[in-house]
C-alpha cells in the first residue's frame, strides 16, 4: 500500500505541467530563487527586533485608520530597535491612484511616523530592500509564480470574467458557497495539451493557486490582537498571478515581499482576518515562514447619542488623514490622542511624565483594544490639541502658525509676517505665566478666529457687527464710547482702567458688578460686564476674547480709538 505522503505527491505530479508548457506560460528569463536569496539577505537585527510595515494600496485618500495602524507598527518596530518600513502596493493598476503615494508619504511625515524604507518626503527611496513599489518588482513575482506553477502548485485558467461571474450567480441560485474551488475549478485539473491548444489559440489566462484545503477544517490562527481563532481553510482557488500586467495579486505579492523584506509582525485592518488561511497557505506552499499577524478593529465615531459606526471615508471628513494638515492640528495631539486609543493608560502615563516625548510610553499588545474598535471623539481630540496650544509659549505659536498660514491661509500669513511682534503680543494675552493659560486654539486654523480681528485687515473684512450682538441701545452705546475717549490712557494699569469703565456706567446708570445688578435690577440698565462688552464688539467683533484691558494694550490707542469710533 502507498504512504498518504506518496499518494500526495502523486496527485502533485499528475497536475505538474511539462517545462515547454511552463515556459510558454512564463516567457522570457526570470532571476532564479538564488538570486533573490542573494539580493534579499535576511535581516541582521537584535534578537526580538520588530519589523513592521503599511502596505497600503494608493487608491484614494489616507484614512485616519491608516495612520492609527502606522503609528502602532512604527512605535513596536521602533521600541525593539527594529524597522519600519513603507510599501505601496499598487499591483491592481484598474484602482491605483500614484498621485496618492505622495498623499500617504506626507500624511505619515505630518504625523512624525518615521519609515526607514520606503518612499520619503523628498521623492527618494531608500533602503536594501526596494524597490518599495510593488509594481516596480514584477520580475520577483514572476519568479515564484512560475515556481508554484512548476511544483503543481499552481496553474493557469482560462475562464473570461464573464464565466467566472455566471458560475458564481449559479452557485448562489443553487445554495452553493459561491467560488472558483473543487470540482467547479474548471482549469484546475487540465491536461497540458488542452492548456497547449488554449495558448496557441492566444486566449488571456490568470494564474491561480491550487488550494489543497478544505472548507469544513479549521485552521488555528494565533492573532497578536483577537487572540486564538479557529477559521476555516481556504478552498478557494484564488487567482494569484495575471500574466497580461506580468504583475501578481495583492495576496500573492504580499507573501512574496514580506518574506523578503524579512516582515515578522503584520498590523493591519481586521477586513483582511478572513484571507489569513489563504495567506498562511500561500507561506506554506512556497516554503516560508508567516509573520504573526494581528487585526486591528476599524476605528468607531457615534452616529448619533447611543449609536456607534465605523468611520467611513466617503461620510466623515475627519477619516481623512490630510485634513488634520489642512485645518492646522498639531500632529503631536493626533498622536497622543491615538495613542490613547491604542493603549487606554498612555493618558495616565502622559498625566505622570509632562514633558517627556511620547516615544518612552511602551505599547503593549496585551492592551491594544481588541475586538471592539478604537472610538474616535473629535471634541476630545480637539481639547487634547488646546491643552497642548495653552502651554506653548507665544513665539513658538506664531512660528508654527505661521508655516500653517502660509501654506492654508495667504492673508493671516501676510499680516502675521508683517506684524511679528504685534501678533506675539496678541497670542501671548493671557498665556505665559497666566495661572489659567487660554484654550481657545486647537488647531492653527483657529488663529484666524481668535487673533485675526488684530489685524485692520482681516478685521475690515468681517460682516458688519449685528444690533443684538451689543445688547445696548445706540445712544447709550454713544455716550458710553464718547466718555470713555475723553479719558482714555493707553498706559493706564488694568485697575485704573476698570475703574473707569466702572464709573462711565455708573454715570449712565450701569451696576458696577453682576451682582449689584441681581439684587436690584429695576434700579439699572444693566451692569458693567454690558459696558465692557460695546467695546469688546467693537474692537473684537466678538463677545468672546481673551482679557479686554489686555486687547487694548497690545492694539494701541490709535487703532483702539479708530474702532471705537465707529460705534
Ligand atoms: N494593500 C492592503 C490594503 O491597502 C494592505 C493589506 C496588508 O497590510 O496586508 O488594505
């Protein structure tokens, strides 16, 4: 009786195409496996060295999930003295978008996530083990492709589009699990004449895989996230390999370059869990070893009060990556908000370690969130991003403000460079040395907003300000700004100042406080916070702004008396 071990491996070679077959399949002279053995050198990296990849497919824009998974990657490579690296996988040229390489490139240089291969910011690559562009190694696939044809692993079909997609409909008209697998891989079992007459007749084929699996086993998958997990095998023959682009499939090329590009952890969208048996056969059928794998959860926003959905590209604009660029959002608040998403204790870590970079905090698997995915609170963020704006100091706001500006915003960039020390003054109201620090910047789009109506410029182009805004009669608005420009010192102290305005409203029947106006409102027309407010609407345009007394000064007396005087 023959061993299982014999039986297999006559099955094997029943399927092995002769070489002229092969060779008409794969024309042309291919590297052999020696040769990129020799050019892909495995890695000589510390032991428990790291490294970690986004293989991301340029075809649109960078989700904000895309950055969340580089950030992990970048951050386990980096604390284990590992690699990061970056490779685009653009093999499915119908999709690829090149322009969005750049976008990906610039999304993880805003975010300070550092690749040590890959495409960088200046257009160039760098590292040993490029290209990084899988279309750009074509000739690599073609190697193994042809390998996994030679060992029966793999072969050519002839099916059109047209008949994969009728058998398909078929097998759901029929309640069958729909695929190109078993007795329904038409090409699966073809004798090397009928695979002869096809290419002498010059009809497109695909390469597939020949899946030895079966679909009722379960495979044991160990996932550095989700855990053990039992999946069931892939039966599938999937097409790897098309010979018409000479360029492989995603899950062929991704074999391919991560065992070549010596990858050990693969992070990555948990959309990809369910291809983890087609990927480890993949491994198995060429002889390597996998990565370990682990599926991150999609990242959440609530829809509404009590319902959560995943972030989608098409409806929230914060999944988009270059926004948090555009609007001005300091990378580093993105970055520690993600962090807290990822490990839920960097928050009390960042509480205990003020000013230390966010690069000593250690992630850990064990506390990546699991299966639920990371929730996204943009209010949240958003004060992450003014608690860090609070504490910096004016000069380095309006240096960092001004790189924003001048890229976003040409008119806040103009005045700011014109006025230098004008807009420090203005940004450092209320900042250095205040014991409450205003919050009222998180992003640099916000300086537009907050310090904007300093300038004549910015300020002459506001709507002109509404009745209801001043919540004073124009008489009185009047009589007020008149008194308070007879005696108006630009020098003197917040005091002097407030007890002036205090004594204007006096005068015209205004409480001194809050309070005096509470306890007898019949007696006045308001109290002094209404008085301040005419000249905070007139100067400001707004109601709301840091420490009046303090907008006076930095404004000087000839632009605050020109404003007033528009009352
Ligand atoms: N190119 C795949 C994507 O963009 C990446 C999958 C992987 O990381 O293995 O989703």
């Amino acid at each position: 009786m023959k061993t299982i071990n014999e039986t297999m491996n006559q099955k094997q070679e029943s399927h092995i195409l002769p070489e002229h077959v092969v060779t008409k399949l794969f024309p042309g002279e291919l590297p052999d496996e020696e040769e990129w053995k020799e050019k892909y050198p495995p890695r000589k990296l510390p032991e428990g060295a790291m490294v970690t990849r986004l293989g991301p497919s340029p075809t649109g824009l960078m989700h904000l999930g895309g950055v969340y998974a580089s950030l992990i990657s970048e951050r386990f490579a980096h604390q284990t003295n590992g690699v990061f690296y970056l490779r685009i996988e653009d093999t499915d040229e119908a999709r690829s978008q090149p322009e969005t390489t750049e976008v990906i490139v610039k999304s993880l240089y805003f975010f300070n996530i550092p690749v040590d291969e890959g495409m960088t910011i200046s257009g160039e690559e760098k590292g040993d083990y490029g290209p990084y562009t899988q279309s750009a190694r074509a000739k690599l696939y073609q190697t193994f492709a042809k390998k996994l044809v030679e060992q029966g692993k793999a072969y050519p079909c002839f099916c059109t589009s047209e008949e994969t997609k009728t058998l398909g409909e078929q097998q759901m008209k029929d309640g069958i699990r729909p695929g190109y697998y078993g007795k329904w891989a038409k090409w699966r079992d073809a004798s090397p004449e009928e695979v002869e007459a096809e290419l002498a007749k010059g009809t497109p084929y695909v390469i597939r895989l020949r899946s030895d699996g079966n679909f009722e086993n379960k495979v044991k998958v160990h996932d550095l996230l989700k855990g053990d997990l039992e999946l069931s095998e892939n039966d599938i023959d999937k097409k790897i390999f098309v010979p018409a682009t000479g360029l492989p499939r995603y899950h062929l090329a991704h074999v391919i370059d991560d065992h070549f590009m010596g990858t050990t952890h693969v992070l990555r969208g948990d959309e990809w869990l369910s291809s983890v048996p087609l990927h480890l056969e993949l491994f198995e059928a060429l002889g390597w070893k996998p990565p370990e794998y682990g599926h991150l959860a999609p990242i959440q926003k609530m829809e509404d009060a009590s319902k959560k959905r995943k972030l989608s590209k098409r409806k929230d604009p914060e999944a988009n990556a270059m926004l948090y660029q555009e609007e001005g959002f300091l990378p580093e608040a993105v970055v520690e908000y993600l962090l807290n998403l990822a490990n839920s204790d960097f928050e009390d870590w960042r509480k205990e370690n003020q000013g230390k970079d966010n690069r000593e905090f250690h992630l850990t698997f064990e506390r990546l969130s699991r299966s639920n995915g990371p929730l996204l609170d943009f209010v949240k963020l958003n004060d992450v991003s003014k608690e860090i704006v609070s504490h910096l100091q004016a000069s380095e706001i309006y240096d960092r403000g001004l790189v924003w500006a001048k890229q976003y915003n040409q008119k806040l960039a103009e005045e700011m460079e014109r006025n230098p020390d004008y807009t420090k003054d203005a940004l450092n109201i209320e900042r250095e040395g205040a014991p409450r620090p205003r919050k009222d910047i998180g992003a640099w789009s916000d300086l537009y907003a907050e310090i904007g109506y300093f300038f004549d410029s910015i300020f002459g182009e506001k709507e002109p300000v509404s009745e209801e805004l001043f919540g004073t009669a124009k008489d009185d608005r009047e009589s007020i700004v008149n008194a308070f420009l007879e005696t108006y010192n630009e020098n003197d102290t917040k005091d002097e100042w407030f007890e002036k305005v205090k004594d204007i409203g006096r005068k015209l029947g205004y409480a001194d406080g809050a309070k005096a106006y509470k306890l007898e409102p019949e007696k006045y027309k308001g109290q002094v916070g209404d008085v301040a407010k005419i000249f905070r609407v007139l100067l400001t345009g707004k109601t709301n702004t840091p420490d009046l007394h303090s907008v006076m000064k930095v404004m000087g007396k000839e632009r605050v008396t020109q404003r007033l005087k528009m009352v």
